[in-house]
C-alpha cells in the first residue's frame, strides 16, 4: 500500500514538471518561428510599397491654361509615352519609349535644376493628363492605357547613359532611311547621337508628302525679293541624305531652317520648280536624330526587345538604375 502511494507521489511530480519546464519552451518556439513569419511579410510588403512608390516629382507647364500641374515620375513618364507614341506600337517599343521619355526629363533636371518646369510641348516633351488621355482614347481608354502603364512600370527607374551620364534622348516620327548626327542639325557633336540605318520605315504609306508654294508664299516666309522667272536652286546634303544647305538665287538657308520656316515634314527634301510655283518632296517625318519610332516598332516586330532598340539608336550606351545615376534626385 505504501510502494503504490510512493509511486502515485513520483507521477505526480514527473508530470508536474513536464508541465511546469517543457509546455512553455514549446509555447515559446512556436510563437517565435510564426513571428518571424508575420515579419518577414511585412517587410517584403512594406519594401515592395515602397519600391512602387514615386521618388520625386515632375512640374509641367500647361500651354492652354498656364497652370503648372505637378506629377509623380512615373505618372509623367506614361502621360509623355501615351502622347508622343501610337499605344497600338509593340509593347517592346513602348518600352523604349518610356526608358527615352524618363532618360529626357531626368537629363534636364540634372542639368537646369530640379525645380525646372517641363511644357507639354515638343519644346521638351508633348504630355496628356488622365483627362485629356480619356477623351483622346475615348473607348479604348483602358485598354490602352493598361498597356501604356505596362511599359512604364516594367522599366520603372532606368535611364540612359553615356559614361554614366544620362543621355539627351531625342526621338522624332520616322527616318528617311537613316537617323541623322545631332552635329548635323543642332550642331553640337554628341558621340551617341550619330548617323545609323532605318530602313523600315520606306515602306509606309505615309513616307512621302508632297507642299507646293506659290512664289510669294516663298517670298514671305523666306524674306526672298524674287518677282518671277526661273530661280536658281542648289542643295548640299548630309551623309544621311538630309539636306544641309539649300541656296535659292543668292540667299542659303540650312535645312533645319527650310523646315521650320516652310514646315516641311522632314529636312530631306527635294525642290522643284513650275512656274511660279515651288513643289516640295520630303521623305521621313520629324528632324531624324536619335530613335526613330516607326523604326523601333518595326525592330520590336520582328523581335528585338526594348534594350535592342535603344542600343542600336543611341550609340555606346548603358541602361542603368535611376538611384546609381541620379541619386540625388531619388533621395528627395
């Protein structure tokens, strides 16, 4: 009787024991191992918001009212792209598109300060806000803007470089056949900005456009004293076929300033003259240096992806993170 008693007293310590020592160590490594879970997921999401978020913002100058509206980065960069190129481009293309659209703005900050008001012109870059985008779109608003959105966010932050600088990415239309070098229009010799070839965009429909002048439409949008006759004409063009000079009697113009003066789709042109009348061919459409849009389109439809695109119009370049090239900027 007593051996059993002992034996009831020694359970009943053992179990005692168990429940005073073991029970709270397992309590405690199972809350441990679930709090570091739970953790772990904040912060991959916390981490994740933050990397959604935009890193600084852009002013722009509305040429209709004069306000300034100010816009996220990223929210520029799909108004600029939904502006300036056909949503129904290969996504590819819009990819390029996009890294070119932030490359240009965050060149500009870089180089006139960060406080600089964009226009929505192409004095910088043409932009919509989300209203005007849904009246330009009409139905296929969301449609395109999804797929707009999808090419800004999948090269969210990169931009363009040369020795690790950002670019001056100009971009126009469709070539003539070739890009031609910054040196050649604008003047000044940019190492990325050279003349390459584009083909494709010879067989669009709208590759050609013909103006005529009248003589004294000539006279007054050229400042010329012609009263009728044969004119003498002589053209000097570029190695991409642009033209470079253009003498009219004794007066010589630049090609960029026959464009802008006659506004002329393209600076390569040729001239003819009928009478009193003079008729216009020009072949491409914008002034020809950097990307090429109609080019880049026809590169992503045959499969070169964004990366593709922007190497082979902008020469000897990088695509590199926005916070290793322009730190300052993503730190405000």
């Amino acid at each position: 009787m007593k051996q059993t008693k002992w034996k009831k007293y020694i359970v009943y310590i053992a179990f005692s024991l168990f429940i005073i020592v073991f029970i709270p160590t397992i309590v405690v490594n199972f809350s441990k191992e679930n709090g570091v879970h739970k953790e772990s997921n904040i912060t991959e999401e916390t981490e994740n918001t933050e990397e959604g978020e935009p890193s600084f913002f852009v002013q722009v100058e509305r040429e209709a009212t004069g306000e300034i509206e100010t816009v996220p980065i990223e929210e520029y960069v799909i108004s600029v792209v939904a502006a300036e190129m056909p949503a129904d481009f290969n996504l590819e293309a819009l990819k390029a598109q996009a890294v070119a659209a932030r490359t240009y703005v965050v060149q500009q900050m870089i180089q006139q300060g960060e406080d600089i008001v964009m226009t929505d012109t192409t004095a910088h870059q043409v932009y919509k806000n989300r209203e005007e985008l849904k009246e330009h779109f009409g139905g296929s608003y969301e449609e395109k803007m999804k797929k707009i959105e999808q090419a800004a966010m999948a090269t969210a932050g990169e931009v363009i470089t040369y020795n690790n600088e950002p670019i001056t990415p100009t971009f126009f239309s469709m070539s003539n056949g070739y890009t031609e070098a910054a040196k050649n229009y604008w003047g000044n010799d940019l190492p990325y900005l050279q003349v390459v070839e584009s083909k494709w965009e010879e067989s669009l429909p709208n590759f050609t456009e013909q103006k005529v002048f009248t003589l004294e439409e000539m006279n007054n949008a050229l400042q010329l004293n012609h009263n009728g006759g044969e004119v003498p004409i002589y053209v000097k063009r570029t190695e991409s076929n642009r033209v470079e000079t253009l003498k009219i009697g004794e007066v010589a113009f630049s090609g960029k300033e026959i464009r802008e003066k006659l506004q002329l789709r393209s600076n390569d042109f040729s001239v003819k003259q009928k009478g009193d009348h003079f008729i216009f061919t020009t072949k491409g459409f914008g002034h020809g240096v950097g990307m090429s849009q109609y080019g880049a389109n026809f590169m992503a439809e045959e499969g070169k992806n964004y990366q593709d695109i922007l190497a082979y119009y902008y020469k000897d370049v990088h695509i590199e993170a926005l916070q290793d090239t322009a730190p300052s900027l993503v730190s405000n």
